[in-house]
C-alpha cells in the first residue's frame, strides 16, 4: 500500500534548490563512482577461488563464526553453501573484516598459506573487496564508524533502487523545502538520515550487512511534510491493489500510521532486505525535529506558504471523483463519470482503457463499442499498444466487427512490438480473404522488414514472396 502526501504542487516560486543538489549528488555517484563495484566484485571473488583460498578458508571461516556464537548466520552460510553458490559465500566471507583481521593473527595456526600463495594476494583481494561503495562508505552495524552515517544516504543498491528513492523525495521533498527554508532542509534531512542509520545499527548490531540508501532522510522527510501541516486536513494519493485515488484528512493523523506500518513489516517480514528500520528512524527524527523547533517558538515553517490555497487541476479531481466511486463498487457512476469526462475533454488512451475496463465487468451497454475506440486508436505509445493487444487476445469473439481497414490498421502497428505474432495473426485472417484488401501487399512487406531484422530468414522469405505477389 502507497500513501503519499500530494497537497501542494511545484511552483518556481519556491524552487528547491537543496532538492536538487541532492537528487543530482545521488545520481552521479551511482553512476560515476557506484557503477565500478561490480567489476571489483567479479575480480575479487574470481581471484580469490582461482587461487584457492575459498576451499581452505571456508571451514576456518565456519570455526570463527562458532567462536563467536553466531549460530543463525552460519546456518545461513551453510544453507547456501548446499546450494553451491560459493560466488556469493565469497562475498560473505570476504566482506568480514573482522574474519580478515583473525586470519592475520591466526594464519599461522589455522592454514598453511604456502600451498595457496602469498599472503600479499590475500591481502590485495580483500582491500579490492572492502573498496566496494557499500562496504566502504555503508553503514555496518558490525563495524560501525560515524561518518558512514552521512554517506550512507547517497549510496544507492541498483537504479531501481535510487530511481524509487529519488521519486518520493522529490514528490514530498519540494514542499518541504518551501516551508522550512533550504539550510533547514538540508540539515533536517541529513539528521533524519543520520537517526535512520543510527536505528538500524542498533536493531541489527552484529550484522555485516550493509545499510545503504536515501530511505531513512527520505521517510524524514515525509514526517516533516506532516509536521509542518500539523492538523490542517492535506491531500493524500493512496494505491491499494487496484484501488487508486485521492482523500483528505489532518495531517498527523498519518504519522502513527506510517511508523505503524514500518514496524509491523520489521517484525513479519522477516526475510526482506528493506530496512524497516532506517525508515523507523528516519519518519521518528523528522517528526520530532519540526515538533521541537515549533515548541522552542523558532519560526521554522513559512506559515504563508502552508496556508496558500493550491489551484486543484479539475482533470484531476475528475478522476479522484471516479477513482472514488470505483473503490466503493460504484462501476455504475464510476462509468458515467468517466463518459462525462470523455465528452467534455476528448478521448484519451488512459480514459478508454479506463472505460473498457469498467465495462467488462459485466460487458453490457457499449462494451463492443469501447473495444472499437481501442482498437482503431491512433498515436498510441508502445505500453499502451501492449495492453491493446492483450485487450485484443482477451476478446477473440469480438475481431468479427472490426472491418478490413480497421483490421489491417491495427495488425501494422502491432507488427512494432518485439513479439509480432499478434500482428501475423491479423495478417492471416486478411489474407484469408478471397478479396484482398490493397494493401495487404504493402503489410506483407512490412512483415519481411521486420523478420528481417529479427533474423528469421524463412519467415522473411514467406511474407517477401507475398509481397510480390500481391504488389
């Protein structure tokens, strides 16, 4: 479930110019600095089981992990180590500094080092693995070193991970950054990055595992947004399966949910590589940061710019309005909502696809007629021609009342997706016609084209053949 706060929207009188600096820093560092660990990975770990060290260290790795009690993590390894993914037991291993500094001062002891190689090797492996950004500069609850708690936040672990981190903080962030000014802004988001990385370390003290990520400033952030409109009812966006929409209520009613939520997905699940909680700690030290400044009377939040009444895009309330009755069960208004909106602002992709889908619910009235404003839609994206095909697929007993031109039509720009077979389809029902359409030819030779290109000479050769014979 997705609850984000939406009241205000971006205007250049406010430009959040903190914002940006941030959103910019995390960027480049995932792809100028973030975007050589796999390389490091790959070199480290081939090297180090090229040599040999994983088969000599590996059972001197699980008498160190029983020295220190650390019974569930080396059932983990030894789970994985079953499977045969020694790659990423590698890691494990290699990632342990501390494992590292014991063989130092047990080598002797523990392995013969000359059967492997020198030492140096070792030593030129795990630094080229401690190198990674995320051991490196990520928060390690094992290891823990205060300065990772400000650079963990512009680490990323993959672009899904930055590109979902960056959108709710731009969402959430501009506001923020308006009413609190952008020094404020700065220092409060690093605080609550600090406060969620600070939690995690101390909910997860003995684990190696790395924090990294922008959630805890982010989640701060989003507490802030709350504090700053206190009681003041806001618009929310919420998505809840297929349930999407709009409602409003005050502010701070949110926040125990929100710190709700994170707790109850720490304690159930219990598998996940989120950090609940970072965004504990992070939604905790945002809130209170605002609660604090207002009590000490500093005049923290531009209470003009909170107060101003935002312009509400009618299309959108529109839409609210229909995404409302649909979360009800209200298909009946929710279709009549969306026909007024198709007569008032013109047919869009996102409205027919909306009404069709209302109508199959039943496929009563005008379900035929909304399938044909689908199918005979122009200047259409590739997403969007995607579920037109799938519309089509799920509708077989419909083809029958889309004529040739319209048939034909359709089966050319389906031939644009990567699977064309959709389109090859339409292509013979055309062609099975004892009357050719004209310009079945010229549809034919779009066909060729494009077996062409997806090297299927015998499929290239079939449809230039009728082509010709055609043209």
């Amino acid at each position: 479930m997705v609850i984000i706060p939406t009241e205000k929207r971006f205007d250049w009188k406010h430009s959040p110019v903190c914002l940006f600096f941030i959103v910019l820093v995390n960027i480049l560092i995932f792809f100028f600095y973030q975007s050589g660990d796999g390389e490091k990975f790959g070199r480290a770990v081939t090297s180090y089981n090229s040599i040999g060290y994983f088969s000599t260290e590996w059972p001197v790795f699980k008498k160190y992990l029983e020295s220190k009690n650390e019974t569930r993590l080396l059932a983990e390894y030894n789970d994985i180590y079953q499977q045969g993914d020694y790659a990423q037991l590698s890691y494990h291993l290699l990632s342990n500094n501390d494992f590292f500094e014991y063989l130092k001062v047990n080598r002797d002891k523990t392995i013969n080092l000359k059967q492997i190689g020198h030492w140096r090797q070792r030593e030129a492996i795990q630094k080229e693995i401690q190198s990674m950004s995320n051991l490196a500069y990520g928060v390690r609850p094992d290891q823990l070193d205060p300065v990772t708690l400000i650079t963990h936040q512009f680490l990323h672990g993959g672009v899904g991970h930055l590109l979902g981190n960056m959108f709710f903080l731009i969402v959430c962030g501009f506001a923020v950054e308006a009413a609190i000014g952008h020094f404020r802004f700065l220092i409060f988001y690093l605080i609550s990055g600090i406060a969620g990385g600070l939690l995690y370390a101390i909910i997860n003290k003995t684990s190696p595992v790395s924090l990294v990520g922008a959630s805890g400033s982010i989640s701060g952030v989003m507490a802030m947004y709350l504090g700053v409109f206190r009681l003041k009812k806001i618009e929310f966006f919420y998505w809840f399966f297929i349930f999407v929409g709009y409602f409003r209520a005050p502010a701070l009613l949110l926040l125990p949910f929100y710190i709700g939520n994170e707790l109850y997905s720490y304690f159930t699940n219990v598998d996940s590589n989120v950090a609940f909680m970072a965004h504990t700690g992070g939604f905790i030290a945002g809130s209170l940061l605002i609660l604090v400044s207002l009590l000490l009377h500093l005049k923290v939040v531009n209470e003009d710019y909170v107060e101003e009444d935002q312009k509400i895009d009618p299309g959108q309330e529109k839409l609210a309005r229909i995404y409302d009755h649909i979360e009800k069960f209200q298909f009946d208004a929710a279709l009549k909502a969306v026909n007024i909106v198709i007569a008032e602002q013109g047919a869009t992709f996102d409205l027919l696809y909306l009404r069709y889908s209302l109508l199959k619910i039943e496929k009563k009235g005008d379900y035929q007629k909304s399938l044909m404003d689908l199918f005979t839609m122009e200047k259409i994206s590739p997403p969007q021609l995607k579920k037109i095909e799938q519309v089509w697929l799920d509708n077989p007993d419909q083809h029958q009342y889309l004529n040739e031109d319209e048939t034909l039509k359709l089966g050319w720009r389906l031939s644009s997706l990567p699977d064309i077979r959709t389109s090859e389809n339409l292509f013979s029902i055309l062609y099975a016609n004892e009357k050719k359409h004209p310009s079945l030819g010229f549809f034919a030779r779009k066909l060729s084209v494009v077996y062409e290109g997806l090297d299927n000479k015998a499929k290239k050769n079939k449809y230039e053949k009728i082509a010709d014979s055609l043209l």
